[in-house]
C-alpha cells in the first residue's frame, strides 16, 4: 500500500471577536491585507523572530 501524500501542517485557528476584530478587519482592509497575515506580522514582531 501507498502512504498517503504528508498533508499540509494545520495552522492553528486564531479568532478575535467583537470590537477588537471591527476594528483590526477595519485597518486589514484598508491596507490590503488578510486579518490571518496582519496577526502573522503581529506575532513576529511581538515574539521578535
């Protein structure tokens, strides 16, 4: 039998609710990019990697 193909790593869901989340879809938006790769940025900053 043939292994299956490794499927890609799951990324971890992130959520952010209520007023938080209007306002970071908000500045997503106006800078053209994806609430996921805003809190991408966030976290290598914060995590300094």
């Amino acid at each position: 039998m043939k292994k299956p193909k490794p499927s890609k790593p799951k990324v971890p869901q992130v959520s952010i609710r209520g007023e938080t989340h209007a306002k970071v879809k908000e500045y997503c938006d106006k800078k053209g990019i994806t609430v996921t790769s805003f809190i991408d940025k966030l976290c290598k900053e914060f995590l300094e990697l």
